[in-house]
C-alpha cells in the first residue's frame, strides 16, 4: 500500500458547487430536484472541504458531535481539508479497527484530515431488513429511504456517511447490495448486485469479514464523492485494477479539489454527479464495486 503526498498547487479539477453555481446563473432560476434549491450565495468556505467556515469554527457544532461521536470527533479546522466519514452500521456488522486507522492515515497523508466516525449505536437488522430490505435506492435516495429518514439533517450536508448492511446472505452474492442501476442500466450484469453502492455523498456497502475487502470497498466508495472509475491498466488503486488499496496521484490531487460535493444542494444531487453521466454513457457501473 503506497500513497503519494499532496501538491500545494493542486489545479481546481472539479468543484461541484461551483458548477452549481454556475447552472444556477445561466439557467436564471433555482435548481430543484425534489427538495428545494439552498442557496451557497453566503457560503464561506475557504478551504474548499464543503463545510462552512462558520460552522468550523461552532464551538456549538463541536460539542454536538462530541456528544454523537465522542473522542473520535477531533475538531474542525477552517484553514485544514476536513473531511468526516459518518459510518453506519446494521446488525452486528463492523469495520475492522485497523482498516479504519489506515484510511485515516491514508487521507490525511494525501492532504486531507478525514475523521472516521463511528454511529454509537447499531441498527437493528431486522427492522432494516424489513423497512430498506438490501435495496439501493430504499436505502440511500428514495423519498422515504434510510438516509432520507434516518440520517440527522444537520450531519447531511457535513458528513460523508457510509452505511454497512449484513447483505444478501444467499449464493452466489452473500455480502452483495441490490441496485436498480446496475440491474436496468447494464442489461441485468451481475443480476443487480454488488458489493457497494455510491449515491453522492453517501454510500452503502455489504459486510466482509475479510480486512482487505472492507478496505477496497470503503475507499472505492468514499473516494466516489468525487472519482469515476478509471479503466487505465496502469491505474493500481481501487478505482482502477483493485490491486493496491489507495489512489493514484492525480485521483488524490482530483480528491482535495472535489470534498466540496459533500453539500446535497438540491436533496438529489446524484442528478448532477459527473460520474453518472460520463460512466453510463460509456457503458462502465456508477458509484458500484
């Protein structure tokens, strides 16, 4: 596992808001995709990580996430890239504690001060099973899915989060969530599942026991926020071959310029996602692994 440290002159590759910005003012009217438009017009955010530098600076905010996430919760910082990963777990699903402390390393190695953040207490699996089932879309986007209901509205716009469900128990996709996405969009390749999901600034995943695995598949999805898959053979990291767990350099330079993509503006901004775009009309999978 290698990772490459950070320019201090990385170009602005992609910047979502500013994209909104931008539609914003040449369609001469609000976004809306469900929800209403939020203005950014008085955002500050001079660090370009997506949280508001008011909010930073909260000492409110602070002892909010202190109470939910206690001592793992390290502070803000206006003037640092922060990026805090919000993580979910269903029945007695888990992370194992030397993946997270590797991603942890791993992003603030790259330039960016991710804060793994685990959600005290775990969901019970049958009452998730029977409200969300293995579902993508009940799980992440629709009206009345789990993030729509269940995730607290003031971490939505602050917070990375990452759901971990026991997955489907039967073979051949024991682990493996269900897309709708991967089953209509790809002609039904893999009958629909896999072993996670991106939907913009959260995501899914189906549990592993295996270490490696639950690294590959967090990092894949989390680093979705802002990455597409990338089908270059010399590209060694989980968006590409798989076969080191970590990012190119430029996915990383393409990393700390995109964390701003962590604001749903519209409630659905997945709408507005490059990658759902450019991969579907290419033919690869959107925000799956």
């Amino acid at each position: 596992m290698t990772s490459e440290n950070p320019s201090e002159t990385d170009p602005p590759e992609y910047s979502r808001r500013k994209f909104l910005q931008t539609a914003g003012a040449t369609l001469g009217a609000p976004l809306t995709l469900g929800t209403a438009y939020r203005s950014d017009r008085s955002f500050e955010d001079r660090d370009e990580d997506g949280i508001p530098d008011e909010l930073e600076r909260s000492a409110t905010f602070d002892r909010r996430l202190e109470e939910l996430f206690g001592t793992a919760f390290e502070g803000l910082d206006p003037e640092r890239k922060d990026l805090l990963v919000d993580v979910r777990y269903v029945g007695d699903t888990s992370i194992d504690e030397r993946v997270s402390t590797y991603l942890e390393a791993l992003f603030r190695d790259n330039g960016i001060h991710m804060q793994w953040l685990e959600y005290p207490d775990h969901y019970d699996e049958e009452w998730f099973l029977e409200e969300y089932g293995y579902n993508v879309r009940r799980t992440l986007w629709s009206r009345s899915s789990f993030y729509h209901e269940e995730i607290e509205s003031d971490l939505k716009d602050v917070a990375f989060q990452l759901v971990v469900v026991p997955g489907k128990p039967e073979s051949p996709y024991e682990g493996a969530v269900y897309s709708p996405w991967i089953n209509h969009l790809e002609g039904g390749r893999y009958d629909g599942w896999t072993n996670g999901m991106n939907v913009g600034n959260r995501a899914v995943m189906g549990s592993s026991e295996i270490a490696r695995e639950q690294a590959r598949v967090a990092l894949h999805e989390i680093a979705h926020l802002v990455l597409c898959h990338d089908d270059d053979p010399s590209n060694d990291g989980v968006m590409g071959t798989n076969e080191e767990i970590d990012l190119t350099a430029a996915e990383w330079a393409q990393m700390r310029s995109g964390l701003d993509a962590i604001r749903d503006t519209t409630g659905y901004d997945v709408a507005l996602r490059r990658c759902l775009w450019t991969e579907q009309t290419s033919g690869s999978c959107f925000g799956c692994q």
